[in-house]
C-alpha cells in the first residue's frame, strides 16, 4: 500500500523560512511525478509546485521566487523549500504522487504564518 508522509510544518513568523518533506513508501513505481499542494480554510486545494521524474519543475504564480522544489536521494523523496513566508502561505500542505491512472495524496502538515 502506497502512503507518503509529510513532515516540516509548523508557525513562522512572516518572511521566515520552512522546508517541508514527503516520502513515498510501499510502492515499487520507478521515479513519479511528485508535487505540493496547498489548502488554505474555506479555500480548494491548489497546485503550488510540481516536479516531473526527470526533474522539470513548475510553480504557482504566487511562490515563484520565493520557494524551491526539489528531490532528496531516495527514490520519491520530495522537499518545497518555503522562504519569505506570508501569511496568505497559511494552509495546509499535502504531498502528491502521480501512479499509474490514479493519484496518491499525504494526510497533509499544517503551515501557519502568523506573528
């Protein structure tokens, strides 16, 4: 059974940093397309950066420049580098892993952005 687990929430004040990660286990897919979406309250779920298995990434218009996508080592581990926080960054972040005709999808790690 695939899970992916996340981890790296938390508070942070305003233009502080965070550095989130997922990790994919019990699948035997090769390298997926792994990404971060993000859902803030009363809001739907939003792309916010994608990473194809070949490393080609993309962003939402609103973190571009501020945060980073990347893969760790091991196979379908995948970080978002979160810099120059905002509190409209508040949400909550989920995991995501594109298998073969269906989606995987983490329980999700809390960010706030509050002072």
């Amino acid at each position: 059974q695939v899970q992916l687990v996340e981890s790296g929430g938390g508070l942070v004040q305003p233009g502080g940093s965070l550095r989130l990660s997922c990790a994919a286990s019990g699948s035997d897919f090769g390298i997926r397309p792994m990404g971060w979406y993000r859902q803030a309250p009363g809001k739907e779920r939003d792309m916010v950066a994608t990473i194809t298995g070949a490393g080609d990434t993309d962003y939402a218009d609103s973190v571009k420049g501020r945060f980073t996508i990347s893969r760790g080592n091991a196979r379908n581990t995948v970080y978002l580098q979160m810099n120059t926080l905002k509190p409209e960054d508040t949400a909550v972040y989920y995991c995501n892993m594109q298998g073969f005709g269906m989606d995987y999808w983490g329980k999700g790690t809390v960010v706030t952005v509050s002072s």
